[in-house]
C-alpha cells in the first residue's frame, strides 16, 4: 500500500510542478525521447560524454546507470528551464494531461536505469504490476494522446492584435 502512495505522489507532486511553471507537457514528453534516443544511442560512449561536459569539481560520473540518468534527464531539464511559462491560462489545466503522459513515460524509462535492488519492493507493488502488465498499452496511448495535443497546437486560433477600432 505504501508503494501506490509514492506512485501517486509522485504523479500528483510532478504534475503540480509542470502546472504551476507552465511548462508544456507535450514538449517534455518529446525532450525525454531525445533523452532516451541519446542514452541507446550512445551506450559506449555515455560515460565519456557526461565526464567530458562536466568538471572534475562539479559532477564526476563513475557509473553506466548514473551516467545514462544523466543523458536522459538532461534534455528534460533544459527543455524545463527554457519553456517555463510557455503555457498560459485555461491551457495550463488541460496541459495536465500531456504532463501525466510524460510522467508516466518517465517512469517505465528510468526504472531499468536504477538499480534491480531499488527497483525490487516497488516492482512486487500490485499497482506498479498493472502498470508493467499494460505497458505496450499506456505508452502507445500516450504517444497517440501527444500526437493529438501536438496537432491541436497546430490549429490553436489566437487572437488577432492587428484590428483596428473604429470608434
């Protein structure tokens, strides 16, 4: 039971976040493909990439998975910093639903980075099971749910500013 509090927690807390920063879930969703491309793209080379970008004072990363957490999450991040406030308004609560896809796509990605022994008592979780059990299921349901918000920012109507009033 406690397990499916911290999964719920951890889906609320984070949804909160993108909520009140503003930043667009569709683009964290697509940053953390980019992420995930990097991190099985370059599987070799990840540890002398993230060694290479960072100082030796500053971040010095030993491990395969620490070091592919790093090359996941950093598109994630940058593309947080630079978006917030990139959504506005009535918008910010139907963001919510792209930020819940992301969150969710976040979880199945990281957890074959962490370690087995973390991973162990939350896997055995009944919830977490369901999830794994549907998880063909929930990602393509949420790639076709990006799909759509992305086209629905395609045909968003703004408001002309260019009117002039005749009074």
């Amino acid at each position: 039971m406690a397990h499916e509090i911290y999964l719920i927690a951890l889906l609320v807390i984070s949804s909160l976040i993108i909520y009140i920063f503003g930043v667009n879930g569709v683009y964290l969703f697509f940053s953390l493909l980019i992420g995930y491309l990097l991190t099985n793209l370059l599987p070799g080379n990840v540890n002398k990439l993230v060694n290479l970008f960072s100082s030796s004072n500053f971040i010095y990363v030993s491990r395969t998975y620490d070091s592919r957490l790093v090359i996941l999450y950093l598109p994630v991040v940058l593309t947080f910093i630079f978006m917030i406030k990139s959504v506005h308004g009535i918008h910010r609560l139907i963001n919510l639903i792209p930020s819940i896809c992301f969150i969710v796509l976040a979880i199945f990605l990281t957890l074959p980075l962490i370690k087995s022994s973390q991973v162990s008592s939350l896997v055995n979780n009944n919830l977490f099971h369901q999830l794994i059990i549907n998880k063909s299921i929930i990602i393509v349901g949420s790639c076709l749910t990006i799909l759509f918000f992305l086209i629905l920012e395609r045909f968003k109507f703004k408001k002309s500013h260019s009117k002039k009033h005749h009074y």
